[in-house]
C-alpha cells in the first residue's frame, strides 16, 4: 500500500526532504542548507545565518514542491533551493541584506511577489537537464531576494530568456562578461566550421546575437555579395539585456576552466 503526504506549512519534515533530496545535484551542502531553511529551536545557533524574510519564502516552496513524483526533478528542485540558501547567506556576510521593499509582503491571494518568483525558478531548475544551470538559476533567486532594483516583471523577463540558454551559452555569457581581466582571442570565428561541435559552438553565439545578449548582432549580407567581416571572439560584448541574465544568474561564478573548454569547442587556435 502506497501512502500518499500532502505538504504543508504545518509538516515541515516533508519540505526539508526535498532539500536534502538535493544532494543528488548540490551535494552535501545541501543538507546543512535544510538546517537553515528548517532550523531547529532546540539546537545550538547556527554559525551561516540566512535571513528570516528568505528563509521563510523558501521553506514555503520547498513544502509546496515536496510531492514532486520524479525523482530526479525533485532532487533539481531541492538543489535550486539549497543554492539559493548558499548564495543568499555569503550575500548577507558581504552586507546585502534581504530587500524590505514589500518583496516579501503577501498580496491578494496572500502570496508575495517572492513567493511567485521562487515557484517559477523551481519550475525551472526541475526541467533542466543540464543541470548545470541549476546552480545559477538558485543564485539568481538570491540576488533578487536582496535587490531592490529589480521588480517582478523584470525578475521574469530575465528567467524566460534565462530558461531558454543551453549551458554553454551561459558559458559564452559568463567569458564575455570577464573579457576585461581575461581578453578574448582575437583570431577570427570560422563561419561554417567543418566539426559538429565547433559548428555547434558557433551556432550558440549566433543565436545569443539574435537574442539580443550579445553584441555585435549577426552580420548583415552586403551589396552584391561583399565578403562579410568575420566575427572574433574578443568583438563581443553583453547587451543590456545581457548583462541583466548575466548579473542575475552570477555568471561571474563560473569557473575560468568551464569558460577555456567553452572557447575550445568554438575552435579558437591557442585554447
């Protein structure tokens, strides 16, 4: 016979269980995050503080996530959580705290705008299959939480067009927007590289360009069949709506390794 938990505010056990289900993604961090979320009022005070107003708005999506049937959706969705608190807390440590600007407020309905962007963000992480991005789609949930600059409306701009990046082109996103402390290569992209994966690599920069993440955009055919300039690496720069998933989603955090693999499967010569 199969039990069936419904979850809710008053069966907090079930909640913490999808953030340690985490660990499948996030690691082991992923249970000390569960200790944050879901503290325990009889245990000595925990040395990483979270803030109250994030702690709550999380515990709140991990008990309305906690049914997740999937196994492996459950564990994104625990790990995107669990990143969130990870980031949230070294955000509070360097003097960010979280937003007091109705944020966390309920509205009609008694949902506050936090809650919305964190059930979308979760939505998200669990369909990710690069999960990769689950890392830094659990960040962006951070950097909202103690932004005051940025309302819902943009929040979700920035998550749709976020959704729709392979990890490679966060990758791309990420090393363009470090290219003033590491310069890009300066040899021109190939057009129609003859390897799939270059081919691959180089369609992921055309499509960021489309987008409207990075400039300059593609290349326009010219009168009477001029040759076209050819694309270098070290031309590209972020948009606004660039630097906005970039800011979001810290993309400053991935690692300089994740950026010189990106650029050796674009065939640059010297990666």
């Amino acid at each position: 016979m199969i039990a069936f938990v419904t979850a809710t505010e008053d069966s907090p056990a079930t909640g913490r269980a999808l953030l340690e289900a985490g660990s499948a993604v996030a690691g082991s961090m992923s249970r000390a995050a569960a200790a944050l979320v879901y503290p325990d009022p009889a245990g000595p005070a925990p040395v990483v503080q979270l803030e109250d107003r994030l702690a709550r708005c999380l515990r709140v999506a991990a008990d309305e996530a906690a049914g997740i049937p999937v196994s492996r959706e459950r564990s994104r969705a625990g790990a995107v959580l669990a990143f969130a608190v990870e980031h949230g807390a070294a955000l509070s440590r360097g003097g960010r705290s979280a937003r007091d600007d109705g944020f966390f407020a309920p509205r009609a309905g008694g949902r506050s705008a936090a809650d919305t962007v964190t059930e979308a963000v979760v939505a998200t992480a669990r369909g990710s299959h690069e999960e990769r991005r689950v890392r830094h789609l659990g960040y962006l949930l951070a950097e909202v939480a103690s932004s005051p600059d940025l309302d819902a409306a943009l929040v979700d701009r920035a998550l749709r067009l976020a959704a729709g990046l392979s990890w490679r082109q966060l990758v791309l996103l990420a090393g363009v927007g470090r290219r003033d402390r590491s310069p890009l290569p300066m040899t021109p992209l190939a057009e129609d590289p003859r390897g799939w994966t270059a081919w691959g690599a180089r369609e992921d920069v055309a499509e960021l360009q489309r987008a409207g993440l990075l400039d300059p955009p593609p290349a326009q055919p010219r009168p009477g069949g001029a040759a076209l300039p050819r694309l270098r690496p070290a031309d590209l720069r972020l948009t606004r709506r660039g630097v906005l998933v970039h800011r979001l989603m810290a993309l400053g955090f991935v690692r300089d390794d994740d950026v010189s693999a990106m650029l050796a499967e674009l065939d640059t010569p010297g990666t």
